[in-house]
C-alpha cells in the first residue's frame, strides 16, 4: 500500500522536480520569485495539445504508451514554444523592470503576468479539461505491491534524462559553465568577460523549457487544465525552498520529496489537501533551515 | 431612479470592503514593503469566522453561536491576526520574496479548507443566512443598504483615521526607516523583524474586517467569492492608486473597482451567451494589463508617495547574497 503511494509520489515528484528546477534557476540568475512560473507549465501542456492535435489522424502508438510519435514532437515543440513565451515576457515586462531597478516589482508583475496568461488559456482554449488521448492506460505491477501505467514509467524515466541532460549541460558546456557562475556571482561573472544578458536569455530558454515538459508530464498523467500551473505553483516553490532556493540539485531532491510527500499524505487526509501539505512542509522548512537542504545562506 | 441609487449604494458598500483591504495592503506593502499575495486568505477567514459565529444554526456544519455583531467581528479580526502571525513568524527574518511564496500558500490552503473542511466551512455549498446588524429595524432593501453603507464608510474613515495616525507617529516612522534602510534602523536598536510582523499583523486584521463584513452584507459565502482574482485586484487598485499613500488606496479602489463593475457588464453585454464563461477572463485580462502598464510607466500610481517602496526595492535586493 504504502509502496504504490510512493510510486505515485515519484511520478508526480518528477514533474514537480522540473518545474521547480527552471523557478530556482530564474531565482538565482535573474534574482525574484517568478509567479509566471506555473503559467509556463500549463502553456507548455496546451502548445503539446495543440501539436497532438494537429497530428490527429495518427493512431498508432508506440508499444503500450498510450501515444505515437507524434507526441515526442509535441514535447519538443512545447519546450520551444513556451521558451519563446518566456523571452516575450521578459523583453516586455520583466526587462523593463529590472532595467529601471525596481526589482520588487517583478514579483508583483510576475503574479500579474501569472493571472493573465492563465486567463488567456481559459478564452483561447475554453476551461474544460483536455487529454493528450482517449487511449485507457490500465495499470500494470511492476513490483511486488507496485502498479504503475506505462505512460507513468516513461514520465519518470523522461525526468531522469532531462535531469542527468541538465547535469551534463551545467558541467560540461561553456554556457552551462556561464550560468553558474552568474548565479553564483553576476558581477564577478560580468568582470570576467561572461555575457550576461546571454545567460539570462538560456536562462529563460533552459527554465521555460523545463517547464513546459514538466507540464507535459502532469497533463499526461493527470489532466491538462488552465489552472494546473497555478496549482502547482506551491508544489515547486515548496520544492525549490525545500531544496534551498538556488540549488539546481536540491529543487530535483526537493520535489521528489514534495510529490512523495504529498502522495503519502493521502494514508491519512483527503487527497485534495495536497497542496496544504506542501505548503505546511514549506512552512517547517522555512522555521527550522530556511536555507533548505542544499541551498546556501537567504538571511 | 430608485435602481440607479439602489445600486450605486451597493457598489460604495463593496468600494468601501475593497477599500479597507487595500488600506491594510498598503501599511504592509506601501509603508513597510511587505509583499503579500494572500489577501483573499486573510478576507477568507475574516468572513468565515464572522459567518460561524454569527450565524444562527445549520444542518451540515458547525454553527449556531449567535454571537452579536460587535463580538463577531472583533473575533474575525483576532482570528485573522492569529493566521497572520503563522504566516509572518517562519517568514519575516528571510528576504522579502518569502513572504510572498508563504501568503500564496496560505491563501491557497484557505481555499482548500473552505472547499473540503465540510464540518466546519460548509464546504462547497458555504454558509447561508449570515445575519446582518440591526436589519430587524428596516422595512425596504435600500434603507438598510443606506444604512450598511454609512456604518461601513464610518468604519473605513475610522481606519483611514487610525492608519494616518500611526504611520506618522514615531511607530510609522521607524517601519518606514526599516523599509528603507534596515542596517541603519536596527544600528539605532530598532529590530526590523518585530516591526514588520507589527505592521504585517494590522495590516492583515484590517483585510479580516473587510471580510466580516463583506459576509454581513452579503449574507451567504461559499469557497467560490475567495479566488486569487480578488488578492490581484486589491493590489491593482493599491498600485494604481499609488503605494505609500492611504488616499490613493482609497481613490484606487473605487476606480478599479469601476473599472471592474463597468467591464463586466460591457463583457455581458458585447459577449455571445456561448463565451459568457469566458467574461471573468476577458475581465482579468483587462485588469492585469492595466496593473502591467501602471507598473511600466507609472510605478507610483496616482498618487503614490515620492519615496513609496518601489524605489526603496534597489537596496535590499542584493541582501540574499
């Protein structure tokens, strides 16, 4: 019993982990808390919706996944198109902002952006869920006490490509290299001859992205709705708190813990106060090590 | 003639509810740069605790005090005072930014247990027959609406009193020394923690009255009337207004709120009954563009004060490193 909670939790932990990767990135680089965020999540499943519709007369499916190739695509094109979103948002909100140095404002702004984008998804795209199939995915054991549906095995090991991708990129490229160094320090970073509005726009290209698959992801193995960003919004900033705001690592650890957490609250409470549960884990975190289990000093 | 008056007399009854918000916003943000992005969560238990105290008896959930008005809203205020301290105690010592991340949780988890605690919220059917004060006394509708919107207007100009006084006494001073140079501020032995959970504190209770309130009024509340749309448009009219300033709070209310009465019936009145549903987008929309350029062009608002909190943000950005 206690073992499927927890595959559930994984699978919902590997959405949150991504989402919560690109909020600590703009975090640290770009230096506010982006509401917009889980707008981000919820375009990037409505692009990948509108790409799956368009490939409509394709019914194939790849093996027992309840989706064809065309689906794979419209992953990639929802990382492209909502990385495209955010480069909007910020040349026209949060470029002018931070250009005129009244930095608190972008939170407030970001919020705003966050309302609005969710609004536009609701005239453009009415607010009834959506799927990405009318294929049923029955659950099969894949451990002793364990079901799990195909699509959910290919969401987690999707998440732990992406991850040990984004490890490598951080590591391994100059860009990657680029970035951590602005976020560790952005002017030091500028002295040494890093450009750094570059590295703001991979930022948002890298978060964006993320994003978007984590939406993906959550669509796929929930349902895709204007406010599934929105809502999840608590899952990631209590994942990248949790981890330590900033740190790349601790916002994937942080959401495996988040969605583990949550999943396994519902043995004792209703299901619908997982977001309760976050925040209360939020909360304990910010009382006892504000600086999360990664993260370096906030005071 | 009697439906214009009716109505304009219920929509300075709501101006003056959103009004004594984004007054309770503006001493957390505008004077002490406090980000909350919860106001509806604090609005939600200032209604919900009036509505099960003062409510006469209910199948379904909990309910029948019958307390009096006077002693029903002061405890709204203390409940809401209580969840204030919650939220501000794990949060004011850390950087601006989570507070923010905190009051959205809170508002959210507000939000959950008013719609699932069915004990104790009613749960999605909410809470009928919230009384209102003195109403035995009136025959019509309009007469005591009158009447609900002197009582209200007394009561807001009695917070505009309150707040004018204590933010230019030596207590609003310091709040605004801390907003501006917290080093400087605890180096003459003022602790910027405590003040700003002072400050967050009141302000919070203040937005607990308007939805006592707003429950008295209305009569009937259910999770539905406390979505993050309504914290968006108290920071709207705020920031239109202008921070930094009690009477811009005011004045921003009462526009925004026009603003959203007059989309809203321009959006039923263009808008084919098939895209009805989507009118309160439309409205949102039209709302977060106005926020959007007011920032762009004219961060202050309309009459912010000169040194209001946007400016004061460059300062202690850089305190996280």
């Amino acid at each position: 019993m206690i073992a499927q909670y927890l595959a559930n939790g994984i699978v919902l932990g590997s959405s949150i982990a991504l989402g919560a990767v690109g909020l600590t990135l703009t975090y640290n680089i770009l230096n506010f808390a982006n509401f917009a965020h889980g707008s981000l999540l919820s375009w990037g499943a409505y692009f990948a919706w509108l790409v799956v519709l368009v490939f409509g007369g394709v019914q194939s499916t790849i093996g027992p996944l309840s989706f064809g190739w065309p689906f794979i695509l419209a992953i990639v094109a929802a990382a492209l198109m909502a990385s495209v979103l955010a480069l909007v948002l910020d040349w026209l909100v949060f470029r002018v902002l931070r250009k005129s140095n009244i930095q608190v404002t972008l939170v407030i702004a970001s919020f705003g952006a966050s309302l609005l984008l969710r609004n536009l998804i609701v005239v453009v795209f009415g607010p009834e869920p959506q799927y990405y199939s009318d294929n049923i995915q029955i659950a099969q054991p894949i451990l002793p006490g364990v079901r799990t549906t195909p699509d959910e095995l290919f969401v987690v090991g999707l998440a732990v490509v992406l991850v040990i991708g984004l490890h490598l990129f951080l590591t391994r490229t100059r860009l990657g290299k680029a970035m951590r160094a602005v976020s560790d320090n952005a002017s030091l970073a500028q002295v040494s001859g890093i450009n750094v509005h570059n590295v703001v726009r991979w930022t948002w290209v890298v978060g964006g992205s993320l994003a978007a698959v984590a939406g993906v992801m959550f669509g796929l193995t929930v349902q895709i709705l204007p406010d599934m960003g929105f809502n999840l919004l608590l899952f990631l900033f209590s994942a990248a708190i949790l981890g330590g705001i900033g740190s790349i690592y601790g916002a994937i650890l942080g959401g495996l813990v988040i969605g583990i957490a949550a999943d396994l609250s519902v043995l004792f409470i209703s299901p619908a106060y997982k977001p309760a549960v976050a925040f209360i884990l939020m909360i304990v975190v910010l009382l006892i090590k504000p600086s999360g289990i990664l993260g370096e000093k906030v005071q | 003639m009697t439906g214009i008056v009716s109505y304009l007399v219920f929509f300075s009854i709501l101006a003056s509810i959103y009004s004594l918000m984004s007054l309770g916003l503006n001493l957390q943000w505008g004077y002490t740069g406090l980000f909350n992005i919860g106001v509806v969560g604090f609005f939600a238990v200032g209604a919900y605790t009036f509505a099960i105290l003062a409510s006469p008896p209910a199948a379904g959930h909990i309910g029948g005090f019958n307390w009096p008005f006077l002693a029903a809203l002061i405890a709204a205020m203390i409940a809401t005072g209580i969840v204030a301290l919650i939220v501000g105690i794990p949060t004011l010592r850390l950087r601006e930014d989570y507070l923010a991340i905190a009051t959205i949780g809170i508002g959210a988890t507000i939000q959950l247990i008013a719609n699932n605690m069915n004990w104790l919220t009613g749960g999605p059917n909410g809470i009928y027959n919230i009384p209102q004060p003195l109403s035995a006394y009136f025959s019509s509708n309009l007469g005591y609406n009158v009447f609900f919107l002197v009582m209200i207007v007394v009561i807001l100009l009695l917070a505009y009193w309150s707040l004018e006084r204590i933010v230019h006494s030596p207590w609003g001073r310091v709040l605004m020394a801390i907003r501006e140079d917290e080093t400087a501020a605890s180096s003459v032995g003022k602790s910027g923690f405590s003040y700003r959970l002072q400050s967050f504190v009141i302000g919070s209770i203040l937005m607990g009255l308007a939805g006592a309130l707003y429950a008295s009024f209305i009569k009937y509340i259910s999770p539905t009337l406390f979505m993050p749309v309504l914290t968006f448009q108290v920071w709207a009219m705020l920031i239109v207004g202008g921070s930094g300033n009690n009477r811009g709070a005011i004045l921003g209310s009462v526009l925004v709120w026009a603003l959203w009465t007059m989309s809203g019936s321009v959006v039923q009145a263009i808008l084919p009954s098939t895209l009805q549903v989507k009118g309160g987008a439309f409205q949102i929309i039209l709302i977060g563009l106005v926020l959007m350029l007011v920032l762009l062009f004219r961060p202050r608002g309309i009459m912010g004060s000169r040194k209001a909190v946007v400016f004061a943000g460059e300062s202690k950005t850089v305190s996280g490193e």
